[in-house]
C-alpha cells in the first residue's frame, strides 16, 4: 500500500506537468500557425434578473452574469481555438446564499481540430461527454478517427467538483473506443476511473449503441456496470417507429439500482449518505408512445409509464397531449395526464395549457399548470401556477425576456417571482490569405 501511494502521489504532478506542456506546445502552434484563412472572435453574454421571496420575507434579486467567448484561427492544417466560459452571481436584495456574491470558470480550453480524421485535441477545464463519461475535469482530451469505422477517444485529468464537501477525487481517466457505419449503426466501450490515493472512487465500464437497420427504426440505449460495488447501475433503451411521416411510435426501458448508480456523487443532492436517496432502492420503467399528426398543423400523442420501485411502490403514469399552429404564427397546447400510485402523493390528475403569439419581432406566453391530488398534501389538495412572458428581438443579435410566474403550492399559499433575462450575441472575422 505504501508503494502504491507513493506511485500514485507522483502521478498528480506529472498529469499536471504533462497538462502544461501540452498547452504550451499548442500556444506554440498558434502562434506558429500557416498564414490564417480566417481569425474570427464570437460570443453570447446572458444576463438574468430574479425576483422573489422566501418563507422568511426576504426580498431575493440574485443578479446572473454568464459569458462565453470563443476566438480561432483556421489556416491549411486545421483549427485553433480558446474557449472560455464562466458566470458571476451577485445579490441586490437580501442574501440568496450563505455568500453575497459567487462565480466560477465553467470551462477554459485550448483546442486544435485537425482537418484529416477528426483529430481533436483539448487542454484545460472542459466537458468531457464519452459513453459512461460525462465529468467535468482539468486536463487533457484526444479524439481521432482511426481506421475501418473505428473511432477513439481518451482523456486524463483532475475532477472539478462545485461542492467543496465532496471528495472529487485527484486523478481521473479513462476513454471509449466504437465501431460505425454512419447509416446503419454505431456500437461504442467505455471505461473511467477516479480514485484519489490509489484508493478508486469510481470505476465503471459501459456500452452504448445506436441502431438503425431501416429508415423507419431506430434503437439506442446504453448500460453501466460499477466495478466498485459490482452490480449494473443502469440500462436504458428506447426504440423508434415510424411507419408513416403521420404516425410515430416508441418505446422504452429503464432500469437503475440505486447502490450502484449513486455510488459515489460529487452533488448532495445525489448522495446516498444524506437519507433521502435509499441505497437499497430499485427503479424499473417501461413506457411508450403514439404520436399522431391527422393534419400539418394538428399534433396529438398518448403517453404510459409504469414505475417499478422496490421500496417506494408502484404507479402508473399516462395521458394525452395535442398541439396545433396556425398562419397567424400561433401555437397552443393542452394535456391532460394521471399518475396513478400506490401512496398519496402519487395519485394525482395533471392538466396544462399554454399558448405562444409572435408580432412580428415580439413574443407573448402563457402557460398554466394545475396537480389535482386524490388526497391532501400538507393540508392541500390542489396546486397550480400561472406564468406569461414577453420577448422582444431587438435585432438578430439582442432579445429581452420578462416572465412572471404565480404559484400556490404545498410550500407556499402564494408565490410570486419574476425574471428578465438579456442574451447578446457578438462576433466578428476577418479574411485572410
């Protein structure tokens, strides 16, 4: 064990070192990079406003700042880019949490793609989205395609975690390697590993496919075995019909095992130790579809559920949706749906409608909710809200939103919050030879 420790310190530094050698060898590319084809800077800022109170009276005006900035530079090899993204959260009313004010750096990467074989190459904070890998880390990622329809894919790096609580772990890799024939299918293994003083945090293997023999079927799915605590935490898969350009069927399954599925979570809210997840908790769901268009502008489906829980019980969940547009650039909806449980709070009625008006460059939404309970909930039977919004598109580049949302609930007898939200969009190039 001392020596596995030991080995397993200077990884660490050595993951890190290698990290920063890579992004210096690709700021070298670029600025050794072949006379550019085109320079280009792009971004979006949104910036949101909300407004509410809480069981305490507070007034809450949390004010939201999210950037994301993009600048690349394409020339005869491939691409270059800097990625960065992050937000900013400061209150102008009462505290909305334990800070006044909080931030983080979503991602920030240095990214090459080749223009042979799908090369790409990534260092620094980034998302990382391969078969049973969906991690945020600091590190490293390489992507290619290799030969005969194979692909591969591998990252290495540090766990980013937004919960200091929670142990992230100090090293993660892993990778996925597939097969494809882009019209027919694509069949992928995939394999990550966290551990933090040689001792594994995590360790899961899983395979995802997507199937597509005939244009009218289509099949994907994938499942995830936890070597860790040796038990399958997840298979989901879902098939797609569609006989007709009017008529569409699907169905799916799902089954997850909560020991093996949270097994270890960097969110509180996941964890198994806070008591409201049970580790010994088991979740099958089967459902399906019909969807039905009788005209272009009319839509209709049915919908079914069945829940499967060993502890929390069984219910069944089921309903109807239509929707339909009109030349006048009106979309409206309803559905009506029923949950049908073994316990109180899951034997319920559910109803909605909404509706969408554009003028022009202008918006207006309105869309209520109602959950009609078969018995009480906190002394209450029935809970709804009310929302509208309006936008408006100042230009292609600049929009306004403003939505106000009325609740009664089980929590609160009245319930109001606000939001106003502004998203821009800039960017700009410049030709080169």
């Amino acid at each position: 064990m001392k020596i596995q420790k030991k080995i397993t310190g200077a990884v660490r530094p050595c993951v890190l070192k290698l990290a920063g050698t890579a992004l210096i060898t690709c700021s070298l590319l670029a600025f050794d990079h072949p006379a550019a084809y085109a320079t280009s800077i792009s971004g979006d800022s949104l910036t949101i406003l909300r407004l509410r109170e809480n069981k305490r009276d507070d007034q809450l005006f949390p004010l939201y700042e999210y950037l994301n900035l993009s600048a690349s530079d394409t020339g005869s090899q491939g691409t270059i880019s800097v990625q960065l993204g992050g937000w900013g959260r400061i209150d102008l009313g009462d505290r909305s949490s334990q800070r006044r004010s909080d931030g983080d750096i979503q991602y920030g990467f240095l990214s090459y793609r080749a223009n042979k074989n799908n090369l790409q190459f990534n260092a620094g904070r980034q998302w990382v989205v391969e078969g049973v890998a969906t991690e945020r880390l600091d590190g490293l990622y390489l992507r290619t395609d290799l030969v005969a329809g194979f692909t591969a894919a591998t990252f290495v790096g540090t766990p980013v975690t937004t919960n200091p609580n929670f142990e992230g772990g100090e090293l993660i890799y892993g990778g996925r390697i597939a097969h494809t024939m882009p019209k027919y299918y694509s069949i992928g293994l995939s394999a990550l590993r966290n551990e933090t003083d040689a001792e594994g945090l995590r360790e899961e293997e899983g395979v995802d496919l997507w199937l597509h023999p005939i244009p009218q079927l289509d099949i994907s799915g994938r499942s995830s075995y936890n070597s860790l605590s040796k038990g399958w935490a997840e298979h989901a898969y879902t098939l797609s019909v569609t006989p007709m350009d009017a008529l569409r069927l699907s169905a799916s399954m799902q089954r997850i095992d909560y020991k093996d599925y949270f097994y270890h979570v960097t969110t509180s809210a996941l964890s198994l130790t806070n008591g409201i997840l049970d580790p010994n908790e088991e979740l099958w769901n089967v459902g399906g579809s019909i969807g039905f268009l009788p005209t272009k502008n009319v839509n209709v489906a049915l919908e079914y559920n069945r829940y499967e829980y060993e502890i929390a019980g069984d219910a069944d969940y089921y309903g109807v949706t239509a929707s339909f547009t009109t030349p006048t650039a009106l979309t409206a909806g309803a559905s009506f749906h029923r949950m049908d449980g073994d316990t109180g709070p899951l034997r319920y009625n559910q109803y909605r409608a909404w509706a969408t008006q554009k003028f022009g460059p202008a918006d207006l939404t309105l869309d209520f909710f109602d959950v009609d309970f078969d018995s009480s909930i906190t002394g209450r039977t029935n809970t709804y809200s009310l929302a509208a919004a309006a936008g408006y598109n100042f230009n292609r580049s600049l929009r306004v939103t403003a939505d106000i949302d009325y609740q009664r609930s089980t929590d609160f007898d009245n319930e109001l919050r606000g939001l106003v939200k502004l998203s821009y969009a800039f960017g700009f190039g410049k030709e080169g030879k």
